[in-house]
C-alpha cells in the first residue's frame, strides 16, 4: 500500500461530467442526474484500500444525515480490477450491500472520471455546490488506520455545513491521504 495524497482540484471547478454503471442497480448514471441543486459529493473509493475501510462506517452516517437535507452523494472506483480483483464491480456491489451505503456505486473501468477528477488516492472527496462549482475537494477528517483517531467525518461535514448555509468554506483543506489508485 503506497500512501499516496489528493492532488487537489482547484476550487471554483466545474464537476466534470461522467456516466457510469452502478454496481448496484445495473443502471448507468450520469453526473446530471445525481448532483442536487444545494451539494453534490463525488468521492473516489475502492474495497481493498484500509483508509476507506477505517470511514466506511461514518461515511455511511453522514452519507444518510445529508442525504435528508438533500445532499447527494456518488462513490465511483477506478481501480484496476484486473490486477486488483477485490475490486472488481461484483464485488463492488457486494461491499456497497455489505456497508449499506446509501449512495450508488459507480465503476470507473476505463479510468477516465479518476483522470479528468484527477483523483489519487482513496478515499478522495469533491464537494460540489448547486451550480456543480467545487468548493471543497480532501480528507473526511484526520483519523487514519492505525493512528487511534476517531474517525468522526468532521472535514466533510464542516464544508457540507457552510454549503447547505450558502456560506463559503472557511479554513485549510488539507488533502486526502490514503492508497493510491490502481492505474492500467
């Protein structure tokens, strides 16, 4: 596991558009239909990676909190499922039912979201405004495995705060840290 950090889209851009299969329900999702007018949040995860595993839970409950107040949020996977067949979409859909996320599960297979979000690492988060703008791209929060912090999704919850507030986010975003994606 090579610990690998977010690149860190600049704010102020666009959402770039994608159309992705969920491992779920089968169906093809687009960007257009899954953002919201008050915030979108696109993150990049995978099943194998021990910093997705360590949030899973919390992502799960602030997933369900801003969902209600009418967040949306999308988990795409770009790995390479080929040499990292944990990763593959079945199993995939197997860990989106195991972890009850509340959110679709998009397979990346050609890698060209990861590419165009210039996502690094997993997990990675991008939260867009109303207008699909990102306002705040970064870690969950600053526990990582192993590192006896609880895991309590505060980074994302404070930027999902002064979006639903119309505010901007204040203070540092610090990157991401976790492993890297599995290129082809």
């Amino acid at each position: 596991m090579a610990l690998t950090p977010s690149n860190m889209m600049p704010l102020g851009t666009e959402a770039p558009a994608f159309s992705l299969p969920d491992t779920v329900s089968g169906n093809v999702l687009t960007l257009d239909e899954l953002a919201s007018d008050k915030a979108t949040v696109v993150m990049f995860i995978c099943n194998h990676c021990p910093f997705v595993k360590n949030i899973n839970e919390e992502l799960v409950r602030v997933a369900t909190r801003f969902g209600k107040r009418g967040v949306s949020f999308v988990a795409i996977s770009a790995n390479d499922a080929e040499n990292y067949p944990e990763d593959a979409p079945d199993k995939m859909r197997q860990s989106a039912e195991d972890n009850k996320y509340p959110f679709p599960y998009l397979y990346d297979e050609d890698q060209s979201v990861a590419k165009a979000y210039d996502a690094a690492c997993t997990p990675d988060f991008y939260v867009f405004d109303g207008d699909k703008k990102c306002v705040y791209r970064g870690r969950f929060d600053e526990s990582t495995p192993g590192n006896s912090l609880p895991v309590t999704g505060n980074d994302l919850k404070v930027a999902l705060e002064a979006v639903l507030e119309g505010k901007p986010v204040e203070g540092e975003q610090l990157p991401s840290m976790g492993c890297n994606i599995k290129w082809k």
